[in-house]
C-alpha cells in the first residue's frame, strides 16, 4: 500500500478544489493516478486439485501453472464458417436504410448489424490468436469452399441449398431478390430472409457440439452458446414481426 | 507492474505483423464465396463490417455502428471516457467509492509467461493449433491475448472471513477478515466452467457445463478426434461419450478451507452455467439447488435419459426446464435432482413450451414458444418468491414449495436480447433485471450504443405482476475495446433506499440508486482503461457485490478488487454507518436474505440525511433532530435524552402522514420507531 498516502494527498487536494468529497482514486483534472499494487497473491496459500467425489484432494506444487484444453478443428471449422455466415447478414441490413421505411425493421436490423458485426471481428481475432485463418479452407482449384463436419442437406435449413453456402445462408437468387424489392415486399422477404439465415446459425452451434472434442476452449464455447441463445430470440420477434405485416 | 505491460504491448505488434501474410492469402479466398451470394456485382453493400481488408490489423476494434433513430448513447463527456489502457497500470477513477486493494489473479491460474525457453510454452501452443514453423516466429506473450476465457474469474460467494472467487479453473479462496488485507488462502484446480459459487455450513457448491469438465477435476479435457480418413472428411462424427465428463453441480466439504474435498457431482443435461442456492425455511435438514443450464443438451449415450429434441417429438426434453437438486447436509454425497420443473409451461393448454420474447400477446397462441433455459434465478424465499432471468422472458415464480416453483408472472421488452439476472428491492416492490446483449463478449457501452440495449430493466412488483418502470445503463461511453454490458450486482444496505452497486465488465462498477424506479441514477462508480487500446482483450468485472461493509469486485482478467464506500453528497458517512450495521455470516447474492437494520442512532443519522436532502422535513426540524440525537449518544442513551428523542416522534408521526412521497414517508416512520426504542 505503499501508494495510498501519496494518492490521499492528491485526493485532499482535490476535495478542497471541487469541494466535494471523493472517495480513493480520483482523477484530479487529467492526472489518474492508478492504485499501488502491492498486495501478493502468494505467501502461504496452497494449490490443491481435489480427486472425483470422495476421492482425497491433492496438493500441488506451489510453482503450478494452468494449462488449456485442445481445441479441435471442428472449432476452427465454425469459426471460419460463422464469419462469412455472419457477413451475410450484415450485407442484408445494409440495405435496411435505402429499402424501407418500417420503423421495426430497422430497429432490428440495426441491432443485428450491431452484435453480428462485432462478433466478426471476437471471431477474426479469435482464429489470428491463434494461428488460423480467418475464412474457410478450399479444396485447391475447386474455387468452393469446403466445409468439412456440415451437413448441407440438413432439412431445418431450407435455404442452404447453394453449394458453397452456410447453412441457412441465402441463395444468390434470394439475396438478388431482396436487393430489388422496396417497402412491405423487402420487409417480408428480410424477416423471412434472416429467419432463415438465424436458423442456420442455430444448425452451425448444434452441429458445432455434435463434434468431437469440440467447444472446449472457453471463448468458442461462450460464443456458440451467446449465438444460440441470441438469434433463437431474435427469430420470436421477427416472427411476430412477420405476422403482423400480413 | 511494468513488467506485464511490456508482456502486451510488443505482442500486439509482433502478432500483427506476424499473421498478416496468412490474412492476406485467406482474405482472397473469403472474397469468392461472398461475390457469388451477392450476385451480379450491383452496388457494393454498404456493410458496416467486412472481413479483414489484406494489410488489416485484424485486432483492430471497429467503431459502432450509427445510433438508430430514437435512441440515445452513453456520455462521451463523462471523466470515464479517456482513461489510459494497461493490464495492471490502466488509469483508475472513482467516484464514491474508495479502492483499498486489488490481487492479481494467483499464478496456479495463469499459463506460465515468463520463460521463452520453457516447454510447457510449446505445448500449450501446439493445443492450440499452432504449428512449429509458426512457433519459432511466435513471441511467448501471445499467450496473453489467447484464452483467457479459460481462466476467467467468475461469480462471487461469502461466509465469515472467507471469499470464494469462482473461476472457469476452479475456485480461489481468500481471508478477508481485514478487507484492506485481503490475502489468498486456497487454490483449489477444478476446470469446466463458469465455476458459479455458493456456500452454506461446509458445503462449497459450483457450477461446470463446459465439455472440458472432467468428474475427477483433471485439467487435460478430452482429446480432439483424430483427422477423418480420406474420403470422409464430411461425414458428422458425433462426440464420443465420455464417463469421465462432468456437467452440472460439483458439491465439496470445505471444513478444511485449504483442502475442499469433493464429495459429491451431480451430472445434468445441461450443465450447470449458474445455479442459486436455495434454503427452505421449513427444512432444515435440506438445502436445495435450482439449476439454470443454457448450453447444447448432451447425449443420452453419455447421461442417461438426456433428450435435446423439440417438445412435440419428446415431451421428456432436456429443454423447457429447469433442474432441482436435493443436497441433504448431513449427508451431500446423497445430493440427487429431485424435479425438473417446467416454468415455462402454458397452463391452460399444458404445452411446456408456453413463453416467448415475442410478445405475450401475439395471434400465434397454439405456435410452439421459444424461451427453453433460465440463466439465473434469484429467490427471495422469505417472500416465498423468485426471479427468474430466462433468456427471452422475465420470470416471476412462487417458490414456497422450492421442490415445485410455480409460474406467477412473465415478462419481455423489446429491446431486451438475453435476461441474465434478477435483484428484487429489499421490501419485494421492485425487481432489477440485466440484459446481457451479446454474451458479455462485446464492446456494447460505446457512445453509439443505445442505452435501452444491453442494460438493467427495473420492474414494480405489485401482486404477483411485474410492471415495466424504466431502463438503467452506466451511464459512460466505454472504448471500442472494453467488453462491456450489464452484469452481477447486489444491494448495498443502506436504510431508507434501494441501491445496487453492479459490475459491468470493463465499464467498471456502477452504484445505482433506484429508489424512485422510473428515475434510477447512478450515485458511485470505479473504472479503469481497457486492457489494452488496440484490440479488445476479455476482462472487466464479472461481479461486483457488498458484503459487511465491503464490496469487492471479480475482474476476469486481473483480479480481485477491495472497495469501501466513500462519502459524496449522494451518500453521506452516515448512511454509509448504517450500512456497516448489517452483517451477514453468508452470502450468496442470488438466495436474497431480507435485509435488517438495528434501532441505533447511527441508523437514525442515515434516515435524518436522507430527509434533508429530499427536504421532506424543514431544516430547522432536521436541525432540531440532529440535535436530540447528538444529546441521546452523547449521554449513552440516557433515559431523560431518550425521553426528549420520544417527544419528538408525534410531530414525525403527523408529517408522515402528510407527505406525498411514498419513500419519504416509509423514512419518516423508521425513523419513529427507532427514536421511540433506541438501542446501543
């Protein structure tokens, strides 16, 4: 704590300039003064590992340090995948301000373009840590990606049919259309369009956990599970949505 | 602490430069797929995200998106803004609050660092993918930005002078019987993730639901499955079963807190991603465990009877529920789930899957609903009551019989994406829900982002029906490398308001006043600069809570923060006095405990402070009060200054009734009572 009674000064300083009282650190016009870190973790703490129950606990060697899980190359597999599933939907809300007006759509379009471009780039730097690229492998001269643990002819996503395609991902012709349509018609073919797309998304986490020894590693396995939970939301209300526009 | 941040800084540099090449190539690649998906090249989608350009620091944080119309962002004035990045030398400003210790996470959840040379630094790398060219190049601190989710500190709980700090690697225990001098006491190595914690006599309870979650508390998870033989490469492998996976509620005897021994794993469907604690007042033998699992449902092949499928094709399904563990304390290895109550069951068709986020309202009535997991529950068993916070609705559940927890009410907001937690006021009038918009991974309090999205709801509670009242977001903008979004937090006792200090990652801790619940203000707040300013590394506080007279803070990344009350016009010393009144011998923050204050004089001062600041009373009453209560401490609670303190309570008595506000009012009468029976 060899910082405190320097920091109390300044804080005394403070309190008679600003005339209120403040508490601890305080940033005194532009000068922060961060806490002295003096307290360490060790000194007389032990590390132990305990057995399965009613198993006796062990004691580790103090000097101990962690170590991770593998990851598997079903891991990396979505990964790659979920960035270009991802960058079609962003590419659909793009067109959100100049198709319609509908006040709803853009709300949510808004929010999806928000957390799905962000989790493109979680993703990017997720694959770079660790030494992977950032989009699919391709057979060489096949110019198509290859998406090895996916199953295209999954029946629960029925836009997937375009070779080259994520599941749930919307064909060229289905984007083509959604970019030519205006108003009403572009709400009813985004919603239906993103319901699709999320669907798919929904396929990728399964299918991602139906691997073996995928999801151990803590980010994919927080990630896949945030995706899930998220867009499943975000199909119920664009399914209302969908509804009250017919 | 310099010597960490020489660790981050050239790392991102060397990183950048080190994968560009292979972002490059790969980049060219991503282009093809993406072009044929558009179609015909019209007019270059205006996408507010694009995969990396080549040359592209693919670390770089991207700034948010444009505000939607209608919305409002956070503070870009606020002192918080412009704090300096660092892992243990970030700036650091308080307001309210004073920050008396951090410690850095203990080494035994750390991947070593330091030596190059070591090889266990290879190893760890070759786990992760990284091949031996790539390693030669590789500096040693990439370890730094890699994984730290795997060893992130988690949720808190509390008994006596012990903190057990969980952690996706186990749990950390700490002696804080002097706040100030908060010194680690246990690592205890037990991986799998969240490490959701509770204590209650000598039981240690924690949650695990990653597929690295071994029954033996191993650290080595489960083997990848080798390469697929050629010609198979797109055939689906299902997981191998594996017996020695656990998912769900560890249980330990902790009456050695430097050696817990397990003693008992009771193995879900789902894991366990929280749990909540649940003490019956009519039982005392039991304790019960209501657990929330929100990830993938495993194979029956691997536990018995666990079914992933849709309600219609298997009414037996592992989602649509939650589970109940029964824990006998004398006997925990017996521990056993007992019900697996359907909460969100519609109870006039009886189809289990009755809830959505969509509207409780919609045409689609006879539509299967969405809303299948709880995330957190909080109960409030002297209320007989509990919250649940369940995905895509808010729930209001009766929980007398805690075997069988009925639905009373549920909720939804649009703007909400994912309800995380509950706190419910101190007298049940009020819940405060958390959004947590983007699984907490994300940078969601920048200056673009609404502050509707991603941040607390508060409800009235009002026979047994909740009632929108408003949002609360910290108030800040956060940079564009701060995760941040609402998180864990709990009440701060101070008598006469209802304030919640609440961890929101990187945007540091916020206390919130929400005493008026259309009108909540944050009064105290602690933050630091990102991790690091160039790319977003995870940290920030996953929890921030008060427990007799402290509140400490789990920061994923670096630590544990120590935090005492500090005096400002929005609290003043002696509500903060009153608040070291309360002392607890237990806290686990989702089993809410009623919250009691002694009829001290100390007690009286908060609620006289209180009723000067609202000028619920003129200032020579207050002075007149303040006054009395002097005299009465000074004389030890002699009967003739305890007799004029009694005189006064009349006149309190009749201004009470003429006040309009409600909080006023209830302020005014504890304060009666405690002048017309003071205690030491």
């Amino acid at each position: 704590m060899n910082g405190f009674p320097l920091r109390k000064t300044i804080c005394d300083a403070c309190r008679m300039a600003a005339g209120v009282l403040v508490g601890g650190v305080f940033a005194c016009g532009t000068a922060i003064v961060p806490l002295a870190h003096a307290q360490k973790a060790s000194g007389g703490a032990v590390v132990v590992q305990p057995g399965s129950p009613g198993e006796p606990t062990k004691k580790l060697p103090g000097t101990t340090h962690a170590t991770l899980p593998p990851i598997s190359p079903a891991d990396v597999d979505f990964m790659q995948g979920m960035i270009m599933h991802h960058s079609q939907a962003v590419e659909m809300t793009a067109l959100i301000p100049t198709h319609t007006e509908n006040k709803d759509v853009r709300a949510i379009g808004a929010k999806i373009s928000s957390s799905q471009a962000d989790e493109i780039r979680m993703m990017q730097r997720w694959l770079a840590a660790r030494g992977q690229a950032t989009s699919m492998k391709m057979p060489s001269g096949s110019g198509m990606p290859a998406m090895p643990g996916m199953d295209m002819s999954d029946s629960a996503t029925p836009g997937a049919t375009g070779i080259g395609l994520m599941p749930g991902m919307l064909s060229p012709e289905q984007m083509e259309a959604l970019r030519k349509a205006r108003g009403e018609e572009f709400d009813r073919l985004f919603l239906s369009g993103m319901i699709q797309h999320h669907g798919g998304a929904l396929v990728m986490v399964k299918d991602l956990f139906n691997s073996a020894g995928a999801g151990q590693d803590a980010e994919i396995f927080d990630f896949a599970t945030d995706v899930d939970n998220s867009q499943r939301a975000e199909i119920r209300i664009m399914q209302r949505m969908l509804e009250e526009l017919h | 602490m310099n010597h960490a941040r020489r660790l981050v800084l050239p790392l991102v540099a060397i990183a950048a430069v080190f994968f560009f090449p292979k972002l490059s190539i790969s980049q060219e690649q991503t282009q093809a797929p993406a072009q044929g998906s558009a179609g015909q090249a019209q007019a270059a989608p205006k996408a507010e995200e694009k995969p990396s350009k080549p040359g592209e620091d693919p670390f770089a944080p991207h700034p948010a998106p444009p505000l939607p119309a209608g919305m409002t962002g956070s503070d870009v004035n606020d002192p918080r803004v412009k704090l300096k990045a660092g892992m243990y030398d970030a700036g650091e400003i308080a307001k309210g609050l004073k920050h008396v210790t951090f410690l850095k996470k203990p080494d035994a959840f750390q991947i070593q660092a330091t030596s190059s040379d070591d090889p266990s630094v290879k190893k760890v790398l070759g786990q992760l993918g990284v091949g031996a060219a790539e390693l030669e190049k590789m500096p040693k601190t990439l370890q730094m930005v890699i994984a730290q989710l795997a060893f992130a500190n988690s949720d808190f709980a509390f008994q006596g002078n012990h903190l057990f700090q969980g952690n996706f690697y186990g749990v950390n225990i700490y002696d804080i019987s002097n706040p100030a001098k908060t010194s680690l006491l246990t690592s205890m190595v037990c991986p799998g993730g969240q490490g959701d914690v509770s204590v209650h006599g000598n039981l240690m309870f924690m949650s695990v639901e990653m597929p690295n979650g071994r029954i033996d508390c191993g650290t080595e998870g489960f083997p990848p499955e080798p390469a697929p033989a050629a010609g198979h490469e797109k055939e689906r492998r299902l997981p191998v079963p594996q017996k020695e996976r656990f998912r769900g509620v560890r249980i330990f005897d902790i009456s050695d807190i430097k050696s817990p021994k397990q003693v008992a794993a009771v193995q879900t469907c789902r894991g366990s991603h929280t749990h909540t604690l649940v003490v019956d007042p009519n039982d005392k033998d039991d304790v019960y465990i209501y657990v929330s699992g929100t990830s993938f449902v495993r194979q029956s092949e691997e536990l018995a009877g666990c079914s992933g499928e849709a309600p219609d094709k298997d009414p037996n399904t592992a989602l649509f529920r939650i589970d109940v563990i029964k824990v006998p304390v004398a006997h925990p290895e017996q521990a056993a789930i007992v019900s697996h109550p359907r909460v969100f069951i519609d109870p006039r068709t009886g189809v289990i899957n009755g809830l959505s986020n969509g509207g409780s309202h919609g045409k689609d009535e006879e539509k299967p609903r969405d809303t299948d997991q709880c995330h957190d529950i909080t109960v409030y068993s002297a209320l007989g009551l509990a919250a649940g916070a369940c995905s895509g609705n808010g729930l209001l559940l009766d929980i007398k019989d805690p075997v069988n927890p009925k639905r009373l009410d549920a909720v939804n907001d649009p703007n909400y994406s994912y309800w995380h937690s509950a706190t419910f006021s101190n007298d049940g009038s009020k819940v405060v829900f958390t959004d947590e918009w983007g699984g907490g991974l994300g940078a969601r309090c920048r200056a673009n982002d609404p502050n509707k999205w991603g941040a607390d709801a508060i409800f009235n509670l009002k026979d047994e029906k909740l009632s929108f009242a408003n949002y609360y977001k910290m108030p800040a903008a956060q940079g564009d490398t701060e995760n941040c979004v609402a998180h864990n937090g709990s009440l701060i006792p101070v008598p006469g308001r209802d304030i919640e200090v609440q961890a929101w990652y990187q945007g540091g801790v916020s206390v919130m006043d929400f005493t008026d619940p259309a009108h909540p203000q944050e009064i105290a707040y602690f933050d630091r600069g990102p991790i690091d300013p160039k790319m977003l590394v995870l940290g920030g506080d996953w929890s921030a809570y008060w427990y007799n007279g402290a509140i400490y803070g789990s920061e994923i990344a670096r630590g544990l923060d120590v935090f005492e009350l500090a005096p400002t016009e929005q609290l003043t010393q002696n509500e903060i006095d009153a608040t070291k009144a309360v002392q607890v011998k237990e806290l686990n923050v989702q089993n809410q405990q009623k919250l009691e204050w002694p009829a001290t004089l100390v007690v009286a001062k908060a609620y006289v402070d209180q009723l000067e600041r609202s000028q619920a009373l003129p200032a020579d009453r207050i002075a007149s009060l303040r006054k009395a209560i002097r005299n009465a401490e000074k004389s030890h609670l002699k009967e003739k200054q305890v007799a004029k303190l009694r005189a006064m309570t009349g006149d309190l008595e009749t201004s009470a009734g003429t006040i309009k506000s409600h909080a006023d009012a209830s302020r005014i009468q504890a304060l009666v009572e405690i002048l017309k029976h003071p205690v030491a």
